[in-house]
C-alpha cells in the first residue's frame, strides 16, 4: 500500500457533510425568579424589571446612562458552553443603545462577542468581535434590519469545526470559521447607556458529524487502515473517529481487494518519440509483453499493441470570394495563393498542411433598364429564374417580385458561395399622345384665342409647323407651350383652313384646323 493511500485513510475525516442534534435545550436564564444571584455584575447597572417583558414576568434591564464610561456588563456565574446553539432575545430604547452577547467567555481578554446596534442610533450595526488575548478584532459585520423597540430573537449556532452562524428573527445574517477560542467558557450580558433589555437565555448543545465515503482498492495480502482498523478483505465497512477539528467522524468504506490481472493496451506515438514499457524504450510498431506492476500495487502483465505514426502531409483546395477572407487555422487569408501550415494531430505528430487558395468573382445579371407606363398598367411582375437564393431590394424571398412604382431595383443571391448583386431601374414611361383642336378663334375674347396643342405627358423633343393652303408656312415653333395666335408677319389672316404639321420625340403627326373670326 503507497504512502498517499495510507495518508488519504488518516485524513478522512476532514469533509464536513451534515449536523446531529446533541442534547435537548438547557435554559441558561429565564429572569423569572426576580434575582440575579447567578450573574456577577462586573459593571453597573442590571436590574430585574417589570416594565418591558418578553415572556413570562420579568426581564433584565441594563443601562448606565450617568456615567462617562457608559457600558453596564454582568457575567453567569455557573454556565460552561462551547458547541451548540445560544439562543436570547433582546430590546433596546435608546438612540445610542447597543446590545452585547459574550459567549465562550474565558476571562476578561479572551471571548466572543455579538453587538447589535438597531437602526436610527447613532452607529448601527450588527457586528461578530473576537476578542484575543485583550485585543478586539472584528470578523463578520452587516447593517442591521431592525430599530428600536422591538423584540429581537437572536441564535448563535457554534459548531467543534469551528463555524459561527448568528441568525436575527431566524434569518443568516453572519455566518465566519474561526477556531480562536475552543474550549468552554460561560455567557456574558452587555449595554451601552440607554436601556437594553435582556429576557429567556438558553443553550442547545450540538455538534457536528463529518461523514466520509471512500472507495478503494488494495491487493490481495495487503490491508487497508480506518482509524485503529485494517482491513484486507472486499466489503463495505463503518467506522466512528474524532476528527482533527474535534468533530465526531464517521468512515463509511467501500473496499475492493484486486487480484494479479492482466492489461491489454493500444497506443500510438509519432516517429522520433518512444513508448516506455517497464524499462523498455519502443520506437516501432508491434506486439510488446511486459511484466509490471500495477496503479494498486499488484503484479500485472502488460500486452502492448503498438503503432508508430509518420508525419502526415495533406494537400487542400479551397475558394474565397472577392472582397472577402479566409480563415486557415488561425491565419486570416485576404489574397489568393499556396500557404502551409504545421498542425498536430490527435496523436500529437506534426501534420504539414497545404492550401492551394484560389479568388473568385461570380456576377449576377437580371436584364437590362425596363420602361414601363405605371399609368397605363400600375403593377409590373418581374422574374428570375434558376438561383439558389433570393433577396429583392423590398424584402422578398421569391424568384417573382411585383413591382408598382419607378426606380432602382435589386437582387441579391448567392452564386458559387457568395454574395452577388446585380441592379436595374425601372422607368416610368408612357406612350405620347398630342391631341390638337379642329378650330379656334383668335379674337381676343380669352376662349380658343390660341392653337395650343395638348399631351398627356410633356415631350422631350417638339417643333410644331402651320400651312396655308398653298403650302406657305405661316408659323413655327419648338416650345410646346408656345400657341399660334392665327397671325403671319405680324398680320391678321383671314379665316380660312390651315395645316400643322407636329414632330413631337419619335412621332410625326399632322392635320388640319380651322381658324375662325
């Protein structure tokens, strides 16, 4: 059996698992015999009153509120304690009023003490003080819940591993380890200037049980050590210690006595490193039998199943999009090319790997411009076909999109892995229709004074030509908002029939009015 079994079986008791309840509870002080005969008041005043009660008759009232040193302080005379649970309940009225329970007490340089200071006094706190060899060191402090006036119920729960648990209205407010005072002391009561109420003091002894699970394995002829026990035989075993914190100890062991076996084993290495086995140094594949002992202890036989690995070479192929990275291993790739990279397999042998990486560029086309009359037709279906994916510019997921209004329009797909986009512009535009009056009268009566040609849309190119009826042209103009006012050479013609003559973009339109006086 090695050493650190033998160590790990003497040290077991130190995993704290649960707590046993120890004997029932001992009432240290309930006030209700109206004297004080088993307290020594170390400083004044304590005095047993009728006025603020918590159970019973009577409570303790301690207050010094006429002198500078204002700390009234008394001590059990007969009370010896140290695991288990104090339990008090206390009062204050004061607005400098603390609250002081010392336990474990020792003599005047050596004790626990909890100090309770209610909320609105001066320093409020609820604070656990150790005091060693004469000196004060606070261990655990928080704010305090509660003010003046009310009853609090105040536990202490005091464990041989050293924990110090205080809980206020049944609530964990402080909760240290600390094994500075460990052997019996008796109680103290304390108050600072105004009135402290004192009422039912009692003690619960209990401790604590450290219990341990051990499984372990030994060899056939050896034993295994719990306490002043040994055992050498396969079963479960339980056994009661003290532990080193003087906690009760309880050993539960689960014990397996392992005979000579044998152990079949495959591994591999790289080529340049070796397998040990027993003291031999393996540098090849093959079958290998070796006589050891083994992780209990015992003589075993060792059969070895060995594979020895050259270094491996792979060569990639891979693409990256323009615009784009690459990531190879932990490089970031932003320009085509050969790169290598030395990588470790699971085996732990070197693997020399080589990217051949290659950019593309896919395009996307989806046609050319469209012109469209909204006004004439006001929904458009526009479809590609055959890609993998689909984002229109509103949104949509389909290879159809509808489109209701002028403008830029884009896809978005993906072509040989990426991102692609192609844009076209959809114009409105309408066929030109120019209607022209049959007659008009320009007599200066403001009615059909002009030959004003109309249109549905403004054209891009215009000229407009009149004839006479001999062919002489008698007006022209390239503003479609320019009429004729039925004059030539600034003179009135006489009413008579007239020819125009409209190129107006791509059309070329003609026919005849009537002028009239």
């Amino acid at each position: 059996m090695t050493n650190k079994r033998r160590q790990l079986a003497l040290l077991v008791t130190s995993f704290i698992c649960f707590i046993l309840p120890g004997n029932s509870q001992i009432l240290i002080e309930d006030f209700e015999s109206a004297s004080l005969a088993n307290w020594q008041v170390i400083k004044d005043t304590a005095e047993i009153t009728l006025s603020t009660v918590y159970n019973g008759t009577y409570s303790l009232r301690m207050h010094r509120p006429d002198i500078g040193d204002a700390e009234s302080l008394i001590i059990h005379n007969s009370f010896q304690g140290n695991n288990g649970s104090y339990q008090y309940y206390c009062l204050a009225d004061g607005p400098v009023s603390d609250i002081d329970f010392l336990f474990q007490y020792l003599d005047a340089s050596n004790y626990y003490r909890i100090s309770y200071k209610p909320l609105t006094t001066d320093n409020p706190e609820l604070v656990l003080i150790r005091r060693l060899d004469g000196v004060d060191q606070v261990i655990d402090q928080v704010p305090p819940k509660f003010g003046l006036d009310v009853w609090l119920d105040i536990r202490i729960d005091r464990f041989c591993s050293g924990e110090i648990m205080v809980y206020v209205n049944d609530e964990l407010e402080l909760s240290v380890i600390d094994r500075s005072h460990t052997q019996p002391g008796t109680i103290g009561l304390s108050a600072w200037t105004s009135s402290s109420y004192f009422d039912d003091i009692s003690f619960t002894p209990m401790n604590r049980t450290v219990v341990t699970d051990l499984s372990e394995t030994i060899c056939s002829g050896e034993f295994f050590p719990v306490g002043n026990n040994r055992y050498s035989e396969s079963g479960i075993f339980s056994d009661t210690l003290l532990s080193s914190t003087g906690c009760d100890s309880i050993v539960n062991l689960e014990l397996a006595v392992s005979p000579h076996f044998l152990v079949t084993e495959v591994d591999t290495i790289c080529r340049g490193q070796f397998y040990l086995l027993g003291t031999d140094s393996l540098t090849e594949s093959g079958r290998f039998s070796q006589s050891l002992t083994s992780q209990f202890g015992c003589d075993s036989i060792v059969e070895l199943s060995l594979t020895v690995t050259d270094q491996l070479f792979t060569l990639l192929s891979d693409t990256f999009c323009l615009g784009e990275s690459y990531l190879f291993h932990r490089d970031t790739i932003r320009t085509p090319g050969t790169y290598t990279q030395s990588w470790t397999t699971a085996e732990g042998c070197d693997s020399l790997v080589q990217l051949n990486l290659e950019q593309i560029q896919p395009s996307l086309d989806i046609g050319q411009d469209i012109e469209w009359c909204f006004r004439e037709d006001p929904s458009l279906m526009f479809t590609v076909n055959d890609l993998d994916t689909y984002l229109w510019s509103d949104g949509s997921n389909e290879p159809n999109i509808e489109i209701t209004e002028p403008g830029l329009l884009w896809l978005e797909s993906t072509v040989q892995g990426c991102i692609v986009r192609d844009t076209i512009n959809i114009i409105n535009k309408c066929s030109l229709q120019i209607y022209v009056p049959n007659a008009f009268s320009p007599n200066g009566d403001g009615i059909n004074d002009l030959l004003l040609p109309q249109s549905n849309s403004p054209p891009t190119n215009f000229r407009m030509q009149i004839f006479n009826r001999w062919g002489g042209k008698v007006f022209e103009t390239e503003n479609f908002n320019l009429g004729w006012d039925g004059n030539a050479d600034d003179a009135e013609l006489a009413p008579d029939v007239f020819l125009w003559v409209i190129e107006a973009d791509d059309q070329v339109l003609s026919g005849d009015v009537l002028l009239v006086r």
